[in-house]
C-alpha cells in the first residue's frame, strides 16, 4: 500500500476516535439537553450516529490536512521572506497620475 494511503488512513482512524470522544462527551455532559433528546426518542441512535459519522468527517479532514501540512521542509534560507526591490519589478514610488473625466451630467435649462 503507498504511504500516502497509509498516512490517509491512519489519521482518518484518529479523526473518527476523536469524533467518538467528542460524542461521548457531548452525550456525558449533557450538551444542551442532549442526552434526554436522544434518551426519550425513538430515533435517537440515528441522531448519535449522525453526529458520530458527520463529526467524523470533519475531524478526519482536519487531522489529515495538519499531518500534510506539516510534512513540509523548508530549502529556502529566507524564511518566506519575499525580495523587495527594483529587482521584483516594482516602481520606486507610487505616483498619483492625474485622469481628465468629462461630466456627463445633463444641465438644466
């Protein structure tokens, strides 16, 4: 298996054990009434899963994109730094040039 799929994978599993203690505890600490919303309903369970799969999901993508983000080595010395100067092709100074506008408002007569 590439290691990319086996880096996706990897932390796809550690986005949906987070998103399992983030249920867990939105269910333990009663969240907004949750815990009795989801007790004393007859869908309930989907309600639990729903959140379980969608936050999932989300804390997954988030997970992934931080381990890619942070695969990255720098090969420049200059820090993210830009060159500035005439060399990057920009003027010495800006200078307001002026713009003749006719008027076209109509008079009145």
């Amino acid at each position: 298996m590439p290691r990319l799929v086996r880096l996706y994978i990897h932390h796809s599993l550690i986005g949906f054990a987070l998103s399992g203690v983030f249920v867990g505890m939105l269910l333990y600490f009663n969240v907004v009434n949750l815990w009795h919303l989801v007790s004393h309903s007859s869908s309930g369970w989907l309600a639990v899963a729903m959140l379980f799969l969608f936050n999932g999901i989300v804390f997954s993508g988030v997970q992934f994109g931080i381990a890619v983000m942070s695969m990255g080595v720098a090969d420049d010395d200059d820090r993210g730094r830009r060159n500035s100067g005439p060399s990057r092709g920009m003027a010495e100074a800006m200078v307001p040039i002026p713009v003749p506008v006719r008027d076209g408002r109509r008079r009145l007569r």
